[in-house]
C-alpha cells in the first residue's frame, strides 16, 4: 500500500495537456470528458485511438482486460467478490473495482494486471457503482447497502468521507468540473447531489421508478436517469434541479452513458436487450439497437467516440457498437455475468 | 440421429402381427424389418434412436391423434431434457427380486416393456381364452402419444441385497427431510423410480397397468402420485395451482454444453463409471394450501415468489404482458427493494458468486389433485420434480429455501431422491445393464 500510494500520488501530478484531454473516463454509464476531446483526438491524428476496456465478471469474480484495438480479451484476472463498478485513473494506471460482495474498492494495476491493494468499506456497504473526479483524485462509491457514498481519497487510499443519500444508491456519477456528483437512489426513487467540496447533499431530485443509472452531458448541465421500473429515462437540468422530460425508453433501463459530444445518449434496456439511443438536441428516442434476444441482459454502457460497450449480463458478452451505422460490430466473450464496463484511451 | 419425436408411418401403423411369446423381444426389430429402413434412420418409426428428446415442435393433430413418439433409445433416457408432457405418473416401488439375476431380468423386462409402450404398435394375437394381451384401453393399436418411461433408481437398491453397495452413485442418498418438512413414509423413498409421462391420461394410466403386470414378481408399487400439466394461460410457461407461472428459468435441454454441465452425470471419478449420461432425480410432494393462499393480496404473493403473477415476468417488468423469459436480475438490489431477498426465486438462486455452481437444475414438474385430508380439505399441490448432475445442488437450494416465505402455504410430505439411469443404447441394451454388468 505504501508503495502503491507512493507511486499513485507521482502519477498524480499534473499530466500534459494532451493526456488529460485523453483521459476519458467511464464509469457504470458515467462519463466524465473533457468537450475538448474529439479536438484532441483528430490533433493527434488517430481516429481510432488504442484503448482498454475493463469488465467485471460479478459471478466468476474476475476482470476481463480488452484491447480496444482488435476487441480480443488478453487477461482475465481474478479480483475480488461480486465485481460491480468499475472506474480507470485519468492516467490510465488504475482501475478502481467495487467489490460487491466484499465491501471493498479493490485497486487493480493496469500495468502488472494485477490487484495492487484494496480499500476496506465498512461492513455491509455493498458498493455497485463508482466515479471517479475528472482528475482522479476521488472516488466516489454508490454502498447499495449501506444508503451512503464513499469518497476515497485515491492519493491515501482513505475513505474521506460517507455521505448518507437516498435508499439503495446504484449509480453514480461526477460533473466535469468535479463539483458535483449524482447519485441515482434505486430504492427511493431518486437522484441525490453531493457538493463534492463539502461532501454534503445540496439537492434531491425526484427520478421514476426505480433509477438505477445516472450519467451526465459532457458540459454537466444536464442528468439522465434511468428508471428500471417505470421504463423511462428522466432528463433533469442540473442547475435548476427541474425535470425537463421524462422519456419512455425500453421495458427496463438499466444503465445510461452520454456520447463524449454530447449529442447522444445511450440506454442499456435490460428486458428488451435492446439499446436505446436518445438524440440530447431533441430529447426524444431516436434509434433502438438490437443488442440479442430476451436473457441478453444489456446491463451497463459506456461510451467513446467510435464505439459503445455494453456488457451483456445473461450473455456473458460485452458488445460493441458503432455509433454511426448502430450496428453491432462484435461481440466479445468475457466472464461470468459481467456488470461493469470501463474504458481507457490512453492504453 | 435426430432428436426430433418421431411420425408413426402408415406401413409401421398397419402393424405386423407376430409370435406372442417373442413378440416384445422382436418389436424392437419391427421397423427395421418391415422395410422402411430410411425412415428408421431418419428417427421416423420406432423405437428410434435419440441424444435425448427435448423441446421440439409440436405438431397439434399428430399430439391429440397420439400418433407422435419420442425416441427410446439413446445415451439418455427421454422424460428428462422432454418438454413436458400433459399428464403423469410417479410411481415409486420396492423391489422385491429375490437375487441379482432376478433384478437383471427385472430390468430386462422393464426395458422391454418401455420399448414397446413408448414406439406403440399392434399387440400380439393370442389363443382363443387366453388373457389378452393388451387392456386396448388405446384402442386397436397402442399409440405411442409421447409416452417416455424414465426409471431411477433409489439408494436404498444399493443396500445389501443385490451386492450393489460399491456402485451407488456417489451422491445418492435417501431423502432428509428440511425444516418444515412433514414426510410422510408411506408416501416417500423408493428402490426404483418410473416416471410415466405422455399426452393423455388413459396412455400414462395403460403405461403404468403394462408395467405393473409385466413385472409384478419383481417389485411392487411403494407409493404413487399422478401429475398434469396445464396449458400456458394465456402464454408461455404453465401455471400452477397458486396462479404463477412454474418452473421457469431452466437449462436449455437443446444446448449440449449447458446440459452436460448441469444435468447429465460426466464420466470419471467420484461417481462409478456406469452413471455416466444419467443424472439424479428429486421428486417432492409438496401440498400447497390454497384457500389459505389466495385470501394474500397479489402484491403480497408476488413479493413471496419474486415474480410477477399474471407475467410471470421478474419484479422489474411490470407490464402485465411482459415476457416470462425475462432473466431475474437482483445485482442493483442488494437490500431486496424490488426483489425480497427471502422471496422464493432469489433464495432458489441468489446469483452470488458463492451460489453460482448450487443455483442451476432443470425443473420438470406436474402438478397433482387428490382425494381431500380427514377432514375434507383438498389435497392438491406440486409433484416437484427436477434433475440434476449433483444431487447436492439440489440439496443446498432447498436448504436455501427452508425459511422462504412460502412456508406457511406448503406443506412437503413426500418423494424422494433418485438416480436416472443413463439411456437404453439400443436393442441389445437394458436399463443398469451398466451396473448390473459390473462385478
């Protein structure tokens, strides 16, 4: 740990310009960029960036590495239990794994591919999902269990702070600018926001049935709420708090991530096995992608430029979807049951 | 070889009349020798020869005819990886040949008898005052009308008596009962297991009357439970006498992969090499109280099951005409929200790492209506029934599911644990002859 801390806390410091603009992060459907990315990705010439996708297998216990470049898996390494959420550093050096069944944030080294240390939740926590702040300072930590948020300090490895929210939180995800983090509350029906320089609740939105995904539009001033039991997707303006639409969107969203431009966002429809793909200019349901048939389970999505994941939880497949032509492009075997999906750019 | 049922021809229909003393050795050969050899290898006269029948499609005028067979042959019995037919019987006997040779021709004869009631075809004529040779409670020609004979074997068979006791499955064991469970002896255990199942009450009825009297020195029914299945109201998977939907999430009997892991016993060591392609059996008789049942709120019995009543569909879809073939998924729930976490389906499988290898069987279960208790309570319930490759999985699942929510509604009195037997290979092969073979 002291190593690790040691090694994470250089790899802290400010990184080129570049770098940071590389750093996409995706976390459960939460996706926190920079709108400068595109720009920085056509500057480097690189249309199709080489990139990791990390997997949790919640049922085998282990994580799947993927090189973005050919979609292949080149590791499956165990982790710890019940693997939910998972996070990558800004820098690409880390990726954080909710330990469901174990409450802890395992902290897997993406250079050994290995475990490198593990940061203990109090019990009954049952974390699911995680975000991190865009320059990967905090971890935020959605402890289904235990109706609170863990932020852990990713320099010490502490858990800073837990901030009770709503009932059975899921899902989490963090502004651009870091301000903010919002917290999809399953079991209350609601999205609590956490004022991340205090670590309080500032707000509580009403979501439907149910929520069990939140992401945010890269310029963070809109939240889209998946609601698994009343089948919509709620649209609310972050500033204001007041839901500006409630848009009917499969049998069973799941999970929802926002296109780096911001111009789409894509919802994992758990019964329908089904994406949906929502037009963020219109607010309205613009295209469904067939993903497989009933036991599919589209469970979490995390999108880039050129490519949406989605991991297939009954499947036991992450799929890969092209944003353009909505077709999917492969479909990759991974573990057992997979749940989380997050993608790291700078591979 | 395909594992389609099979389409009685007209020439195998028309029947050849044969020798009655030789007549249930040499039916076997009837399609063989009645010059349809293409169709015999094509599955399409019985008895053919199959990897194990499973769901098919059903062709409606051939199932009420009772024209359509399924396979008696093959590395597994039928009436496993089978979909379902209407109507049953569990009949469970002991055993009462005298030695190793009279259970060899037990057997002998169970299969013969099996082979010939599942492929149907035109009894033997016999000598003027002669006992008939067939009831002709299936008319002129016994149809075959999906009959499938599964046979099983008890663990109380490896007991002394036939020198068996070093082949016993590793796993089998005679039925404890669980908590809450109110066993009643009369009704439970068994030497040996027929499973009768078949489009039509008078079939599985004709089935059970062939065997019992064509093996009647050899054992003697123990105890009996009849099952049917009720047609989808209005779609999908049947319901049961509590108005869900049953048996549900299952293995798919057509993905091989999946059935080698989860129900067919694999070759090799702990279990003796002769159980191979078999797999082990539960049945359990399990008394539901319906008038006590059906006075809790919908919202209540829901909450018990983990499933949506008039879907069937998991907590989540609630539309009323949402899929019951959506998969239950409990992982963003971890306080039981939405999906209690003592709720039949969730303690059946939880879907944690830790009960992923004891949460998959394949559920094949009828439902029964008796005579009422003393005191004039309907009897009526479940004949649970599933198979699995471990006999512990099952176990730790209703260990799972001692303190379900369903307790007070259920009363289980009666089953037991078996092994199936792997499949009748071909006309020379009978039932065990594996493990009778043995030295």
């Amino acid at each position: 740990m002291r190593t690790l801390r040691h090694s994470h806390s250089a790899a802290a410091r400010p990184q080129p310009r570049t770098l940071q603009w590389l750093a996409l992060l995706v976390s459960l459907g939460m996706l926190a960029v920079t709108g400068s990315l595109a720009a920085a990705w056509s500057a480097t010439g690189s249309t199709i960036p080489d990139r990791s996708i990390y997997v949790t297998n919640q049922l085998d216990n282990t994580l799947s590495v993927i090189d973005g470049s050919n979609d292949k898996v080149v590791a499956t390494v165990p982790v710890g239990t019940s693997p939910a959420g998972v996070a990558v550093s800004p820098d690409g050096r880390y990726a954080y794994i909710a330990e469901g069944g174990a409450n802890a944030v395992s902290v897997f080294d993406t250079g050994s591919r290995t475990i490198a240390t593990s940061v203990p939740l109090p019990a009954g926590s049952g974390p699911r999902g995680v975000a991190l702040s865009p320059k990967g300072e905090f971890l935020y930590v959605a402890d289904s269990g235990s109706d609170r948020v863990s932020v852990v300090d990713t320099a010490t490895l502490r858990v800073v702070a837990s901030v009770p929210v709503g009932r059975q939180p899921v899902s989490v995800a963090v502004t651009p600018d870091g301000g903010s983090a919002y917290v999809a509350d399953a079991g209350s029906d609601d999205v609590s926001v956490i004022d991340t320089r205090t670590n309080r609740i500032i707000g509580v939105v009403t979501a439907g049935q149910f929520p069990a995904g939140v992401a945010l539009t890269p310029d963070g001033g809109s939240a889209y709420v998946a609601n698994e039991l009343s089948g919509d997707v709620t649209v609310f303006n972050t500033r204001s708090g007041a839901v500006e639409a409630t848009l009917p969107a499969g049998t069973s969203p799941f999970d929802v991530a926002t296109s780096p431009d911001g111009l789409w966002v894509y919802v994992a429809d758990l019964g329908s096995g089904e994406l949906v793909v929502i037009d963020t200019r219109v607010r309205k349901v613009v295209a469904t992608v067939s993903i497989g048939p009933y036991g599919t389970d589209p469970f979490n999505v995390a999108a880039t430029d050129d490519a949406i994941y989605v991991t297939n939880q009954g499947a036991n497949t992450l799929a890969v979807i092209d944003p353009r032509t909505h077709h999917v492009v492969t479909t990759v075997s991974v573990g057992n049951s997979p749940y989380g999906v997050a993608v790291d750019p700078v591979s | 070889m395909s594992d389609k049922p099979s389409r009685i021809s007209e020439d195998w229909r028309n029947g050849v009349v044969v020798g009655s003393r030789r007549f249930q050795r040499r039916s076997f050969l009837l399609g063989a020798a009645s010059g349809v050899a293409g169709a015999v290898a094509a599955g399409l006269v019985g008895p053919g020869v199959a990897e194990g029948a499973s769901k098919d499609d059903y062709n409606l005028e051939e199932t009420r005819a009772g024209l359509r067979s399924f396979p008696f042959y093959g590395q597994h019995q039928a009436g496993i990886a089978t979909a379902p037919q209407t109507a049953a019987s569990f009949l469970a006997f002991d055993v009462t040949a005298a030695n190793r040779a009279e259970l060899t021709t037990l057997f002998r004869a169970l299969t013969r008898r099996a082979a010939f009631l599942t492929a149907g075809g035109t009894p033997p004529p016999v000598p003027p005052n002669s006992p008939p040779s067939d009831d002709r409670l299936l008319g002129p020609t016994v149809l075959p009308d999906d009959l499938t004979v599964t046979v099983a074997l008890g663990a109380s068979l490896f007991d002394g008596r036939y020198g068996l006791g070093a082949l016993k499955p590793a796993q089998l064991e005679t039925m404890r009962a669980f908590a809450h469970d109110d066993l009643d002896p009369a009704i439970s255990h068994g030497d040996l297991l027929v499973q009768l199942c078949a489009g039509h009450r008078d079939t599985v009825g004709h089935a059970m009357l062939d065997i019992l009297a064509h093996t009647a020195g050899g054992m003697r029914l123990r105890w009996r439970i009849d099952g049917f299945r009720f047609p989808p109201r209005p779609v999908g998977i049947p319901r049961d006498w509590m108005g869900f939907k049953d048996g549900i999430t299952n293995p798919d009997p057509d993905n091989t992969t999946q059935m080698n892991q989860e129900v067919w016993v694999q070759p090799g060591p702990p279990e003796p090499a002769w159980t191979a392609g078999g797999t082990y059996q539960v049945v359990r008789i399990i008394r539901m109280f319906l008038d006590k049942w059906h006075t809790v709120p919908v919202e209540e019995q829901e909450r018990i099951f983990g499933r949506r009543k008039l879907s069937g569909a998991p907590m989540y879809a609630t539309s009323p005409t949402a899929s019951d073939e959506l998969d239950p998924i409990y992982t963003n729930d971890p306080q039981g929200l939405l999906t209690a976490l003592n709720c039949h389906i969730r303690l059946a499988n939880p879907q944690t790492p830790e009960t992923a290898a004891t949460s998959a069987i394949l559920r094949r279960s009828y439902q029964y209506d008796r005579s009422p208790d003393v005191e004039g309570n309907p009897d009526m319930g479940h004949a649970f029934c599933c198979f699995q490759q471990q006999l512990a999985t099952y176990i730790a699942m209703q260990t799972r599911l001692e303190d379900e929510m369903l307790v007070p509604y259920i009363s289980p009195n009666g089953g037991g644990y078996f092994f199936a037997l792997p499949g009748v290979r071909d006309a020379h092969d009978y039932y065990g002859r594996g493990l009778l073979t043995q030295p």
